[in-house]
C-alpha cells in the first residue's frame, strides 16, 4: 500500500500544483517542488522511523488520500463562536478561507489577521518572510546530525498547502481579544486530505492569543495541519490547539515555533478522538531568557490512537520550559507520548521540568510514555517524570462511601486528573471553552467505562 500512497500524492501534486495559493510566483512554485522532492526522499511516516515508533502509520498510508479540490458550495452553517465574548474569527472549510464564515473584526493598528491564501496574493514578499523552508524542521539528533524523515509530512504539507491563518503582530502591538481559527472539515465519500499552513508572527514585545479549532471531518478525511511560529524578543504568545471534531477524524498537527530572547509561548493541546490523531509541538529557545511552556491532554475512546510528541531544544543561557501532559484513555484507545527536552553547549542556567501521567480506564486500554533527556552543558535543573495507571480504588471507595455514584465518583477524580493541565490556560474564556470540551470528552469515556 505504500507504493499506491506515495503514488497518489505524486498524482495529487501534479493535478493540483498549478491551482494552489502563490502558483505563479517563483519562489512559491520553487519551494512546493522542493518540498515534493524532499518528502519523496525520506518517504511516508514509518514504524522504522523512531519518532514514528508508535504512530498511526497505518491509518494514514492505509488509503490514498487526495487533496480536497474545491466544490463551489459551501455549508449553509458553520459551530457557532467557541469563545464568549470579543473575539476575532477566522473559518476554513474543507481547507480554503470561508470569507463568509469569518469575522475579523476590528484589530488595532499594526496587526494583520489573514488567510494564507491571501497573503500570496497580495503580498507575497511577506510570506516568503513567514514561510519556513521545510528543512527547519529536521529532526536533530544527539549527535547534532539531522534527519528529516520525522518530518515528511511537513514537508508534503509545504508542497500541498491550500490556505490556513496567518496572523502578523508588528512590534509592541497587544491584541485585546483571542484569535478563534476554526477549521471545519465535512464529511466525505471519497478519501480527502486537507493540507493547511497557518503562520503567526510576533513582533519584538508584541502580545497575542491564538486558538486553532478542527471540528468535523470523518476517517474518510485526513487533515494535514503544520502552525509556524516566530517570536520577536519579549513576545507573549498563548496558543491553543483544540479538537472538536468528529472523533473518527484522522489528523496530524504540528506546531514549530521559535522564540527570541525573553519571548514566551504557553502551548496547550487539546487532543479528544477517537480516530487517529498525532500532535506535534517544537520549541527552539534561541533567545537567553526565553520561556516556554507546552501543556496538553489526550482522551481517547473506542479504537481511538493518539500520538504527542514534544521537542524543546534550549539553545540559549537561562532559559525555562514546562511540560504538563495528561491521558485518559478508554475501551481499546491507544495513546502514546514521547517527550524530550535538550539543553545545548552554552544554554547554562536553564530550568526544565517535564511530567506525563496517564490513566487507563479499561482493561483493554494502552499507554505508552518515553520522556527524554539531552543535556550537552553544566549548570542546569532539568527533571522528566511518567506514571501510568488506574483510578485509585481507595478514592473511588472514599467518594461512593460520601454517597456518590460510581461513575459521578468516577467524573470527579478524572475532573481533577485533568483539571490541573486546563488551568494552566491564562485567558479567562479560552479556558472556559476548554473545561466544556474536557467535560463533554470525558463524560463520554466515562460512562463507556461504568
């Protein structure tokens, strides 16, 4: 099935190249070749590819999927606004820009809320400032030799990109309300991919909140998401990657972002399927002082499979970083996370801490945890824990003898597994979206399991 899936994408490339956003431009047409070839180099996501050790390989190359060509119609309604309260809109569906869906709203002076597809249009100059070569994004390894074969599909997203966010904060600029991007995918009879490109750059002290939403879709619809990030010195970044989507849905999302001295960037994922899902964050502090915080929850039911993996490279002196991950799997879900923190010559003084604990619901529920230290330098405090386990029978005993139920005994310890990674999410509404996207997740992996 290989030879049929890589096949498939060299069709797809060659029907669909001269109709993406940039075709046209030089250095747009150059850069979409080069990724092709590069992806045709290192080929598909592969067990034999040690950061693909425990993904969903099989899903994605199991079915040729094809990039979704544009149908002319659109859908007669779209989730109402996650957020309550001011928030700046932006809607994709089906992977292009719905101008009728959005609402940008009024952003201060000196921001720039966009779709991809329209920065290639009009100023093309400025995406080729924002849009990294996919060799960035080379897996280094211990021995500072790099290997791009974790990253194919970055680089089959480079070639294939048909339209995502792009949000440009110039300096000292603060946005007052979140950016709510929502990517909605419809159902599909033939096997569909939605190849999507979203960029955010912050200017030096510039402030912002972005929340990236994927709702719908189905396991007939792969959506091939990458976010790159830049942020200028003392930059403040929030980002929030949620799925509310169809839980059978197949979905790779990787967010890359860099930060300069002083910036900082708290990440939060919100993985919920039971499909097939793999989460990618990498943060390079590049910066001395620079922070970085990458949070996220996994909860899975039914056959679902979700793959996180973390990378954060410290690459200057005094850097900090956090990691917080949480797991709630159920019936015959699978999860798996790998998680590595590296600390380069001459980045002494970092702080990094990093904890994974995960919990299994049923017997027939599986996780797999592999935290990773790299630590090239003295004068660090770094730490990685993992846990894997059930509910404590003696909670579950202490809250039925309170008289609860089960399974609301069962609701309140799970809340509280999960509650300590959401909380972390400083926006007041963002957050409140998110404990109802939790709430809604886990009530279903609950009474699965009583």
């Amino acid at each position: 099935m290989t030879e049929a899936w890589l096949a498939g994408q060299r069709a797809a490339f060659a029907a669909c190249r001269g109709a993406l956003p940039g075709a046209g431009t030089p250095w747009v047409d150059a850069l979409r070749a080069q990724a092709f070839r590069q992806f045709e180099e290192d080929g598909p996501p592969s067990p034999k590819v040690e950061e693909w050790r425990s993904g969903p390989t099989a899903v994605l190359t199991g079915q040729v999927f094809a990039p979704a060509a544009p149908d002319g119609t659109h859908p007669a309604s779209v989730p109402a606004p996650y957020l309550a309260g001011p928030r700046h809109r932006l809607v994709f569906v089906d992977g292009r820009f719905s101008a009728g869906h959005s609402d940008p709203g009024e952003l201060p002076a000196g921001a720039r809320l966009t779709s991809l597809g329209a920065l290639l249009a009009e100023d093309p100059a400025a995406a080729r400032d924002l849009v990294g070569d996919p060799e960035a994004f080379a897996e280094e390894r211990l021995s500072l030799v790099t290997d791009r074969r974790p990253q194919a599909l970055v680089a089959l997203n480079t070639a294939l990109a048909s339209d995502g966010a792009v949000l440009i904060v110039d300096d000292g600029v603060a946005l007052p309300h979140p950016v709510e991007v929502v990517y909605l995918a419809r159902a599909a009879t033939d096997p569909s991919a939605h190849h999507l490109r979203a960029l955010i750059a912050l200017g030096a002290g510039a402030r912002a909140s972005v929340v990236e939403v994927h709702a719908g879709g189905s396991g007939r619809v792969w959506t091939n998401h990458v976010t790159e990030t830049a942020l200028g010195a003392s930059a403040r970044l929030e980002h929030v990657r949620a799925d509310a989507g169809t839980r059978s849905a197949v979905r790779v999302d990787v967010a890359h972002a860099r930060l300069q001295a002083g910036a900082a960037y708290a990440g939060f994922v919100m993985a919920g399927n039971a499909g097939a899902v793999r989460t990618e964050t990498r943060l390079v502090l590049e910066g001395a002082g620079a922070d970085g915080e990458i949070n996220g929850l996994c909860l899975a039911g039914g056959s679902g499979h979700i793959d996180a993996l973390t990378r954060l490279d410290h690459r200057a002196r005094e850097g900090t970083s956090r990691q917080l991950w949480r797991g709630v799997f159920g019936d015959q879900a699978r999860g798996a996370f790998q998680g590595r923190i590296r600390v380069l010559a001459g980045a002494s003084g970092t702080n990094a801490a990093l904890d994974n604990r995960n919990l299994l619901l049923g017997i027939g529920a599986r996780a797999e945890s592999k935290p990773e230290l790299e630590i090239l330098t003295d004068d660090v405090a770094c730490s990685h824990a993992s846990a894997t386990g059930q509910l404590d029978a003696d909670a579950l005993f202490y809250l039925r003898s309170r008289g609860l139920s089960e399974q609301t005994a069962r609701a309140v310890l799970m809340a509280a597994f999960t509650g300590a990674v959401a909380d972390r999410i400083a926006d007041e509404g963002v957050r409140a979206f998110v404990r109802h996207l939790v709430e809604g997740r886990l009530n279903a992996l609950g009474s699965a399991a009583s």
